[in-house]
C-alpha cells in the first residue's frame, strides 16, 4: 500500500489559541508511537500563531484510518471542541 501523505490546517479562534496549542502537543506525542506514524510534525505560523500546521506520513490509509478513531484523538476533538475557527486537510498521495 502507498503512504499517504496528510497535510492539515488548524485556526484556533484568538482568545483559545494558547489553549489549543497545549491539546495540540499532547496529540503530537500519543500519535508519534502509534504503529503506521511514519513521521508527524507539527507547526506554528510565525507570523499568525492562531494557525497550526501538521505534516504527516502514514504507512497505509488503514493506519491513518485507526488514528482519526483512537482514543487520544477522539480526546483532543472533545478537548478543542468550540475552540477551533476553521480547519482544512489534504490526503497527499505521492506520484511516481
């Protein structure tokens, strides 16, 4: 199976910024030992700290499948829940 390749873009609304960057970090390190994370980086916009940025890699769809429905990220949904102005995600796969 190809990796797949996910880049996703969070905006926190500006009085929960600070509040989501916290749940955002304790995501980063439950996802980084799940089986299939092939890489998964989260970033900050310099310029407008209210946008996340996350670059990930995935060994399979199923692996990126049973990360949008574990425990840790059904945790950080709830967790963020209100606190989040927009949200968009791209599923990359890569050419030959």
């Amino acid at each position: 199976m190809p990796t797949v390749t996910v880049i996703a873009e969070v905006r926190a609304r500006e009085e929960a910024v600070d509040a989501v960057r916290v749940e955002l970090l304790k995501l980063v390190s439950e996802t980084r030992q799940e089986k299939g994370c092939l890489e998964y980086r989260l970033h900050q916009d310099g310029d407008d700290p209210a946008l996340f940025i996350f670059y990930e890699n995935w060994e399979s769809p199923d692996c990126l499948e049973r990360h949008l429905g574990s425990d840790h990220f059904r945790a950080y949904l709830a967790a963020v829940e209100g606190m989040i102005a927009d949200k968009t995600v791209h599923r990359l796969s890569e050419l030959p």
